[in-house]
C-alpha cells in the first residue's frame, strides 16, 4: 500500500508540475497578445564567472602540470578580472530578440588578444538573434577574434526545461525556477550536456532571456550555465517603453556565410585539430 501512494504522491507531483507550465504559458501567450506590438524591452546583464571553480583548477594545473600553469596560468587570471567587467545587453519586442556583449573599447584596447579571450571564457562574445515569428534562431560566431563572421541558423528552441515550483525575487521582479540542459558536440565529435538553471519572470510575458537561454513563459532575469566553469547572468536594469521602434537588427554584422549549427561544428572541426587520444 505504501508503494502505491508513493506511486500516487509522485504522479500527482508530475502531473502538477506539467499543469503549472501549461497554466503559465497560456497564460504569457494571453498576455502577450494585450501588450502593444511597439513595446520594446531593453535588459543589461552582469556577468559572474565562478572564481572558485576557475581558481582550483588553476592550483591542480600547477601542481599537476607546472609548464602548462607557467604558459597559461597567470594569463587564465587576467582574463577572468576582465570579465568582471562585462555586461550584456538583451533587446527584444513582442516578436524578436538580440543578446549581445556591450563591448568596452577602451578594455579591447589595453590588450585584444586577452579581451577576446575574456570573452570565450564568459561565453558571451556570440550576438544571440531570435525572431518568433519564423521559429528561427541566428548565432552571430567568429573564429578568429572578429575579423569575419559566419551566422549559425537553426530552429529554435534546444533546450528541455522543467519549471519548478521554486520562486525568488530577482530585483523586482517575482521568479519561477526552471532547470534545462542541452547538447553540445565537442572537438572529438563526443557530445556534453550543458546543464541551466534559469529564473524567469511570468510579469515579463515573452520567452526570452540572456545570450540565447531562453524559450519559457516569461523573459530570463537569472541564468546559470554549469558547463566547465559556472557562468551567471543577472539583470541589473530592466525598461520597458512604448511606441519606439526595435533597430536590433543592426546588431548582426556582415556574415562570411550563413551556415548550419551541424557546419559550424565541421567548420570548428577543421580549424581545431582533434587532440591525440593516448
């Protein structure tokens, strides 16, 4: 009998939770459609690279392999005081959305090679494009500290979030947290999952969020990627205005070539060559 109600308890608790992410995107979906099509959304996002995570490695590295510290170490730290200073910025209207770092010029000047590897380490120097009414998401990508570009077109949405019934304040906004993951192909074509955890504000209804994580019932104030080291972004200053029109789309530059997620990964392939297994 305790079997069955544990069966019982466990359903109820699924089938509750699948019932809140339907009440919430019916009712985003309803909300949207009584905000004035010229309301335009303007989010700036701090960025937090877990320092802990990225500082043990850095002591294992140099106990473990002193010369690769020697070569990399000290370099890893410059980077990550960079990134303290970065910010990103989301724009996006009732049926579109651009993510993209705010670059700092005069950062990018006292040293580009460590700017731009600030930026990987972040994971911030793609422009994330999303327009809803096509289902189409473009990723604005480069390969060689941005001297060309290719735009990576691809359906959206690839993450599968669970809503939780967790809330917090983020600002001042109520939050609901929900938990994704995705895939990603490594250089040796081996895949990764990618675990998120967002927090999404139902008083925003549009399914947006902060360099590309999005795809819930309400814009993304909170985002947490825990692939290698942690990444955080948290929305600092949110506006909402009506009647301007949204020039997002002079975020996305000149492309070399519009390619596939799956010819980008060949692409990566190509430049990268695959480290030899021992």
């Amino acid at each position: 009998m305790d079997i069955i109600n544990d069966k019982r308890k466990k359903y109820c608790s699924v089938f509750s939770m699948h019932l809140i992410a339907a009440s919430l995107f019916i009712t985003s979906f309803l909300n949207a459609q009584t905000i004035a099509s010229d309301v335009v959304g303007n989010i700036v996002y701090t960025i937090q690279v877990d320092s802990s995570t990225l500082f043990e490695s850095l002591e294992k590295t140099k106990i473990e392999n002193p010369a690769q510290y020697e070569m990399l170490g000290e370099e890893m730290k410059a980077c990550f005081f960079i990134t303290r200073q970065f910010a990103t910025r989301l724009r996006f209207d009732a049926d579109e959305a651009v993510s993209f770092l705010i670059e700092d010029e005069v950062l990018a000047n006292e040293d580009k090679y460590l700017y731009e590897i600030a930026k990987i380490m972040a994971k911030c120097g793609d422009v994330h494009y999303l327009a809803l009414s096509t289902n189409q998401r473009i990723t604005e990508v480069s390969l060689d500290m941005g001297a060309t570009f290719y735009h990576v077109v691809e359906p959206w949405n690839p993450y599968n979030w669970e809503i939780t019934q967790e809330t917090k304040k983020v600002g001042e906004y109520e939050c609901i947290k929900a938990k994704g993951h995705t895939s990603i192909e490594l250089i040796n074509t081996e895949l990764a999952t990618v675990d998120i955890e967002a927090w999404f504000a139902p008083a925003l209804p549009f399914p947006f969020g902060p360099m590309g994580y999005d795809g819930l019932p309400g814009i993304v104030l909170e985002a947490t990627v825990y692939r290698n080291i942690p990444i955080t972004y948290i929305a600092q200053k949110v506006e909402i205005k009506k009647g301007e029109k949204n020039t997002k789309l002079s975020s996305l530059r000149p492309a070399l070539e519009e390619i596939s997620r799956k010819e980008f990964e060949i692409l990566i392939n190509r430049k990268i060559p695959t480290p030899p297994k021992d």
